[in-house]
C-alpha cells in the first residue's frame, strides 16, 4: 500500500462545479460541487461536469465489480447471497442472515471476518441488537463472499485481506480490466479491505461495462435491491427502475446501464444527499431516461425544504 503523494493528491477545487443546491425563501442555503462523467458502451467520455481524470478512492462503489472475483476463484453466489456481496447493508435480520448463509455454504462462520464490529444501521434492527457485531457491519457480505471464494479456491482464510493474497491481487486486476488503467494508488478502506484508486471515468467506464457484460451480478442486484443497501437507500431508489446503483462512502455513486453507459459522480464535500440525483440528471441530459423516470426518483431523493408544516424552498439539480 502506498500513500498519496503530493503528485496524486486527486481532485482540486478547480476541477470541480456546482452540482446541486438548496434554497429556502429564496436564498441559497447549501451548495454542493463536485465531478459527474457519463462514459459510452465503449468507455469514452460522453460527458462530465467537472474533471473527470481526477483521481479519487471509489469506496463502495466497486463492490459490483469486487463481486466479479469471487466467480473467477470459483464460488458460485446467486440471488440475494450475490446481492449482498455487492451490497452495503443495514445490518438487518434479513441482511445478517445472508452473511451467515455464504460463510455456512463455505464452511465457515462469523469468527473467520476480518471486518470490524459494529451496530445495525437500521433504526428497528439497532433497537432490538443486544451487542455489536462483525455481521452487522455493512461491507459483511462482501467479506463473506471473499471468504467463500478463498474456500472455493483453496487459498488461505486468515490472510485474505492482505493486498498481496491471490484474491486481493485478483481484485486489483479485474479494476484495471474494468477500469481500462492502472492502479497508481492504494490504501486500506474502512473495512479493513484494500482500497484502490482510479479516475472518476475510469469507474464510470468500469461499472458500465459490468452493466453490459456480467447478467449474474446484474440480475442480482436488480432482483435484490434490499439486500444491496435497505428499502430507502439511494442505490434501492435507482434499481427500481432496472439501473444497476451502487453508492460509496465520502460522496461516491455509480449508476451502470444495460447497454453498456456508466454514469459515476463524485461530491467534493464527501455528501451523498446530491449524488444519486446528480447521476440521474446526467443520464437525462443525455437522453438515456424519460424525464418520467428522473422526476419519480427525484420526487424519493431531495430532500424535503420545510418550515413547520410548509414548504418554504426546494433542492435541485444544477448541471
């Protein structure tokens, strides 16, 4: 791993614009800045708002394409299970059952994770939790598959999170395939897990051709969108509509379509309130979803700007 020099320090002020803003009475409360690229089926750039050749950590965002690694070491993940191996979960009964299910199928249990502790995210799952735990943790199904796939594969459990473990080095290379470049720079993600950087078109261009090309973890993800994230995330909203979505943390969203177009936005603020939405308003400008399609998801995802009972202001798009 390697950390960020003064020569990749990634995106500047200057490659950013406004993306979105928040007004109320009139005056412009909030704004948010940040990168937005649309790449075509064959991974050039169609758009971008901002510079697209900065270099940003995705987060999750790749977990789609982290999934393709465990049919390559040769586990095979289907429905909900691969769904969530994709997915950043909220730590549901639902959720954490499915963890428990692919370590199971190994031959193994929650004691084999390597990823921390921690709290349901969901409100009603926190409320009935007695202690936190690994399973819970919203990238546990991502571990899980990693771990059935080391299983599958006969490569160490104990070390899989090491960059230099055969399952790590693979996920790296199918980044570049995807991505269409080479890693330049790594860290270590809040899982645990190695965190690689690319440019914003390079993810863009990677999640468009997983779209096109892999109908397993497509199909999945569109069939399970609950096990991806919950029932009112960002990615679950987008999915409805038969778009692969994947948000990440500090501001990260994909959007994947059949076709082959990847749609990847970055906030500079590290906010996800604009970005689902953002990524939206690409693919509108471009004619790749109805205004139908925009305004119901958009109706789900702004935020609502109230005085008491009125509504004194509106969030919008600005690109």
């Amino acid at each position: 791993m390697q950390p960020a020099t003064h020569q990749n320090q990634g995106f500047s002020s200057k490659d950013l614009v406004e993306l979105a803003n928040l007004e109320r009475a009139g005056l412009v409360e909030s704004r948010h800045f940040g990168i937005a690229v649309l790449t075509g089926p064959d991974g050039s750039v169609l758009a971008q708002y901002g510079n697209s050749s900065s270099l940003i950590y995705p987060r999750s965002a790749v977990k789609p394409l982290q999934a393709i690694a465990l049919a390559r070491a040769g586990v095979n993940l289907s429905g909900a299970q691969l769904a969530i191996a994709c997915g950043s979960h909220q730590g549901t009964p639902e959720h954490t059952a499915l963890v428990s299910q692919i370590l199971a199928s190994a031959g193994l249990d929650a004691s084999y994770l390597q990823c921390p502790i921690a709290w349901p995210g969901d409100i009603k799952a926190r409320v009935a939790a007695k202690a936190q735990t690994k399973e819970c943790f919203n990238c546990s199904g991502k571990h899980a598959g990693f771990l059935a796939a080391c299983a599958a594969a006969g490569w160490d459990t104990s070390t899989y999170l090491d960059p230099n473990h055969p399952l790590q080095v693979l996920v790296k290379e199918i980044l570049e395939e995807y991505s269409g470049e080479q890693v330049q720079v790594s860290t270590i993600d809040g899982c645990g897990a190695p965190l690689h950087a690319l440019t914003l078109a390079g993810l863009s261009r990677a999640i468009g051709k997983l779209s096109s090309t892999h109908s397993q973890i497509v199909e999945a993800m569109l069939e399970h969108p609950w096990a991806v994230g919950g029932f009112d995330s960002p990615d679950y909203v987008v999915m409805q509509h038969g778009m692969v979505a994947k948000l990440g943390a500090e501001g990260v969203f994909v959007i994947g379509l059949k076709s082959g177009h990847g749609v990847a936005i970055k906030v500079g603020d590290g906010s996800l309130r604009p970005a689902a939405s953002v990524a939206l308003k690409v693919l509108l400008n471009a004619g790749l979803v109805s205004s139908e399609v925009f305004d119901q998801c958009f109706s789900q995802l702004a935020p609502k700007v109230v005085g008491g009972n009125q509504v004194v202001g509106s969030f919008r798009v600005c690109i």
